[in-house]
C-alpha cells in the first residue's frame, strides 16, 4: 500500500508482507495460519483467472511459484486501496498482475505462451480502432468505440481445455500437454449502452473482416456475403461521407 493511505490500510499491507509474502521473516508454524494462507491466495487466483484465465494458468503452470512471486512484489503492496471495495479489490489486484508479467516474465515467456496473454491484455485494456486504409477505401468501418484483439489461436477454446486439464492434474503438467490449437481468430468489443459487447471472429469470418481493423490485410475474393452479415449485425457501419 502507498504512504498516502490511512495507517490502518498500511499496517494491514505490511501484515500480508510479512505472512504472506514469498519469503515471510515470521511465519507462523501453526495450521490455522496456513490455512488462513492458502485461503486468502485462493481468493487471489480466483479472481486472476477470472479475468485472465488463460494467462494465469499459463503463468502460474510455467512459474510454479509465480503467484509468490507476484504477492511478494511491489506491484501488489504499492498498488493503491478503492474507497468502498474489499480487500483486496479486484480491479487493482488484476491491473498490477498485468504490470507485474509485463516486466518480470513476458518477454522470456514462449512465443505461443505471449501472443495468448498479449490477447488477453487487449481484451481488458484496448484501444479504439483507427479506420484502416483498406476500410476506408470500402466505406466500412469499426463502430466508435470499438477495437479488436487478434490472435493466431482460439483463445477461449484454449483456456477451456487448459481449464479442465488443471482440474485434474498438475498446473505445469497441464501447460506442457495442453497446446492451442491454431486458426484464424479475433474478438471485436463494441460498446452497448453502459456496457460492452464481445463477438468472436473465426476462420473464414474472421480473415474476411480482419482488413477493418489490421493495416497489412486486404480484401479477400468473395467476401461480401460476410460483410454484409456483418452490417446487419452491426460490427461494421458505413464511413461517415
């Protein structure tokens, strides 16, 4: 926690430092204290494969002790307290993993193993698309708002099956046996209301709607069907004249 917080919030970080951390200096031998451990770290795995389910058991499965790593990190005592969440809050204990793997993992992970979480990250954490040169050359474009995060692999396809090989074995046993499977794949997020909407894009769809959003894509032959579903549904509308 930062200095800027209330002493409590502070005393509260610096206890989880010091009892739960990777290398805690007073550990406590007793059961109830493990226990108590393994219940609050649970807590913290549950809500990283929420939200990234495919990278925390890759992560986790490569880096048997990686969660250790992360609870002992600075990313997670520095990050700071939401007025009204519980500790510890979800949205900042999901932000500061992401930081953590960007700088302690990602770039050594295998090149498979990062194009899932870079998917994954884009996701979450998005920007708006730009209307690419081909897009507007057809007069289509992303609506506002919207961005799409891109992929060799099916991604979700892929953290089901990882999910259910965790289950019942090992993490890094399940990450070494379990490889994606690999397609044309990409979701796009549009906005709706207050809210988001996530459409996944596969094989033939996906490759005939890629040039709206990836500059170094042309139109396929024979895809005007799609785009014209695509309308319909709306994940595409017409370029403003």
């Amino acid at each position: 926690m930062t200095a800027e917080v209330h002493p409590y919030v502070t005393q509260v970080g610096e206890l989880w430092r010091e009892f739960y951390g990777p290398e805690p200096e007073a550990r406590a031998d007793d059961p109830g204290m493990i226990v108590d451990r393994a219940t609050r770290k649970a807590w913290v795995l549950k809500t990283l494969t929420g939200a990234l389910p495919a990278t925390t058991r890759l992560y986790c499965g490569h880096l048997p002790s990686g969660l250790d790593a992360y609870l002992g990190s600075e990313h997670w005592h520095g990050r700071r307290a939401r007025k009204g969440s519980l500790f510890p809050d979800a949205t900042s204990t999901v932000t500061t993993f992401a930081a953590f793997l960007e700088e302690t993992w990602l770039s050594a992970a295998e090149p498979w193993a990062a194009r899932i979480v870079r998917y994954e990250f884009d996701i979450l954490w998005g920007t708006p698309a730009k209307p690419t040169a081909a897009a507007l050359e057809r007069g289509l474009r992303l609506p506002d708002g919207a961005w799409a995060a891109d992929c060799r692999y099916d991604v979700p396809d892929y953290a089901l099956r990882l999910r259910e090989t965790c289950a019942d074995c090992p993490w890094p046993v399940a990450v070494q046996h379990t490889r994606p499977r690999g397609r044309p794949f990409a979701t796009l997020t549009l906005r709706a209301g207050k809210g988001l909407r996530r459409i996944h894009l596969r094989d033939a769809t996906c490759e005939a709607l890629r040039p709206l959003w990836d500059e170094e894509a042309d139109w396929p032959t024979g895809h005007e069907g799609v785009l014209a579903q695509a309308e319909r549904r709306e994940l595409v509308v017409p370029c403003a004249p």
